[in-house]
C-alpha cells in the first residue's frame, strides 16, 4: 500500500473568472467549466530507507528527494493508522466530476432550448408571416441531444457541436430580422422575459449548483484525504503538541472547503475567489509544517521500525527454543513408545510360551486318566465274569 501526503488539487469554477499563481500554488477559479482548483506544493513526509521485515510485514521501502516524498507502509503500519484509500477518493472524484459535467451539459441545452422557444414565440405573435421553420428545427436538434446526454457524454464534442448549430440559428435569425425590420432589443427582451416566467431553466441551474458543490468537497476530499493520513503519521510519530498544530489547519481547511461548495452551489464568483485564497495560504501553512517536521518524523518512525524488528527477531528466537523443546519432548516421547511396542512383544512371547507347556502338561494327564479308566473297567468287567461263573456253579449244583 502507497500513500502520498499530498494537499493537492481543490477546484471549482464559476463564469469567465480565472486567477492563476505560482507553479507550485494555483487556483483556477472558472464557472463555466465548473471546477474549483487549489494545487499547493506537495505537503508530504518522506521516510528513506530499505528495511527487511520478517513475518506478516512488507519490504519498507521508501526513497527520499527534495521535492517528491512518499509513504511505502508495512501491513502493521496500514492496519494500526488506519489509512484512508486516496485511490478510492480520487475514483469518487471522478464520479462526481462526470456528474456535474452532465449537470452543466444540461443546463447548457435547456437554456439554449429556451432561447430558442422564446424567439420563436415572439416572431409567431408579431410577425406571424415569417417563417420560423428553421429555428424550429434547430430546437428540435437541441432537444435531441438533449434526451441522448449522459454522465459517459463527450461535453466537449456536444458543446462544439451546439456551438456550431447556434451560429448556423444566429444567421437565419439576423436574415430574419432585417428582412423584416424587427428590433434586436425586442428579441433581447422576450427572452429575458420568457426565461423568468419559465422554471425549466431554473430547475437545470439547480441541478447544476448542486452537482458543483458536491464537486467542490470531492475534489477536496483528495486533498482532505492526504492530509489526514498525514496527521495519523504525525499522531503515532511526533509529539502531541506537534500533531495538534498540523490538525488546526486541517479543521480551519475543511471549514473554507464547507463554505466554498456553498458558494459554488450558489454561483457566487466573489465568495468563491476570497475563499479559495484562504484555503491556499492554509495549504501553504500545512505544507511548511510537514516539511518542518518531516525530519523529526523520519527519525520517529526508523527507531520505531527497528524497535519492531528487534521485537520480532527476540520473538523469533524464543520461538525456535520452545520449538527445539518441543521437538525434544516429541523425540522422547516416541523413544517411550518404542520401549513400550518392546516390552509389550517380549511380554506376548512368553506368555505365549507358558500356554504351550500347561496345554502339554493337560494333554499327558488326559492320556494317564485315560489309561486308569481302561484298567478299572477291565477289573470291573473281570469281577462281573467271576460273579457269573460263580453263579453258574451254584445253579449247576442245585440242579443236581
């Protein structure tokens, strides 16, 4: 992110007035092209020097010479100062800018529409033979240009364009009058009448002043915007005394600027030129301030960096110590499991052992159980023979 402190262009113009300066300090005061310019010197601070930032911050980088100084900010920086985007000002700038060139484009038409419409209906009430065709026609052009106008128009081209249609209008309407004998300053006087009855005109011209009054403060909030990243500089660098001064002019600036796009809307020329001398003393004073203080600033700002940067490299190296801690606890802790996974397989092994000898033990006494049951049924089925004989024998003997 860029930020140049600048007091730059402050402009608003009003009729056929112009006031040039110096080079370095110019008002342009010009209604008819609706600009109100203040261009001052660069009210700016310049800190020079290359500097290497570690983590989430940005290269510091920023070039000093006398007459062009300029900001390359850190995130940190453009985060804690809460910077305003001069990019997005300066686009509103330019919104504004075409808002009131539209603005004037159609005020511009619709007054030419109305001369034309003020000549046509004096001739038709008194002299109702000439032939108004051609002025007729010409109105109809300007109404179409008219409904066509947008804020993308080239105002440059419609204005030539119109211009040329009103010399072409101006001389079928002197053939006119000499043809007919009509008295200028009759015509002169029907369309000042004819405009004050109508409202259109008015209503244009309103639209007009508004549309110049908000130019005004757009074009001022650029150089507003320039400033006050200046004075939060000067707040988070300087002194409070230091940073209090440099707000004064601000709050005096933006003051004339207020009244400035009130005399704008108003078309008011004198106020205008009074008022734009006093916003460029005060740009003067601000740009003599900064430029006072910019070397005060410089130094604040490169201790205030390095400070940072010592603070990051001592976060650094504690980082690495209690990453390198944490490492070796890991390390540790996998060595623990290791001897676990050891032990645990050592257990299993002669566990695994001692279940083989008792199921051989189980097996040996099955077969010796096995073999004493044979030996007592043989005894007991020896037993049961010998009762038999020895029943056999006492039957025989009772048969006998």
């Amino acid at each position: 992110m860029s930020v140049s402190v600048l007091a730059e262009e402050v402009s608003v113009e009003d009729d056929d007035t112009s006031v040039e300066l110096d080079e370095d300090s110019t008002i342009i005061v010009d209604t008819e092209d609706v600009d109100v310019e203040v261009t001052a010197e660069e009210v700016d601070v310049d800190v020079t020097e290359d500097e290497e930032t570690e983590g989430e911050s940005e290269e510091v980088e920023t070039e000093e010479s006398d007459d062009d100084l300029e900001e390359e900010l850190t995130e940190g920086e453009a985060e804690e100062l809460d910077l305003e985007d001069v990019n997005e000002v300066e686009e509103e700038e330019e919104n504004s800018e075409a808002e009131t060139a539209y603005a004037r484009g159609y005020y511009f038409l619709t007054d030419k529409i109305l001369t034309a419409e003020a000549i046509i209906k004096f001739l038709n009430e008194n002299f109702p033979d000439v032939d108004t065709s051609a002025i007729e026609e010409y109105k109809s052009k300007l109404e179409e240009m008219r409904d066509s106008l947008t804020e993308d128009s080239d105002f440059n081209e419609v204005e030539e364009e119109v211009k040329s249609l009103i010399q072409e209008a101006r001389e079928n309407v002197t053939d006119l009058i000499e043809e007919n004998s009509v008295d200028t300053e009759d015509i002169h006087e029907a369309v000042k009448d004819y405009k004050e009855e109508s409202t259109e005109d008015d209503e244009a011209k309103e639209a007009w002043g508004l549309a110049r009054s908000a130019y005004a403060k757009a074009k001022a909030r650029v150089v507003l915007a320039r400033l006050h990243n200046y004075q939060k500089f000067a707040d988070r660098y300087l002194g409070e005394d230091d940073a209090e001064e440099f707000a004064a002019i601000i709050d005096e600036l933006e003051a004339i600027i207020d009244q400035i796009a009130e005399a704008a809307e108003n078309f008011d020329k004198e106020k205008i030129d009074s008022l734009v001398e006093q916003a460029k003393d005060l740009l003067d004073e601000a740009k003599n301030n900064a430029k006072d203080k910019r070397d005060g600033l410089k130094e604040a700002r490169r201790e205030a960096i390095q400070t940072a940067k010592e603070a990051r490299e001592n976060a650094k190296e504690a980082s690495d110590v209690a990453g390198q801690a944490v490492k070796e606890a890991k390390e540790a802790r996998k060595e623990a499991r290791e001897a676990a996974k050891e032990a645990r397989k050592f257990g299993s092994a002669r566990a695994l052992t001692t279940d083989d000898e008792s199921e051989s033990d189980e097996v040996s006494e099955d077969y010796e159980n096995e073999d004493e049951s044979e030996d007592e049924s043989d005894e007991e089925e020896a037993d049961d023979n010998e009762s038999d004989n020895e029943e056999e024998s006492e039957d025989e003997e009772l048969e006998e």
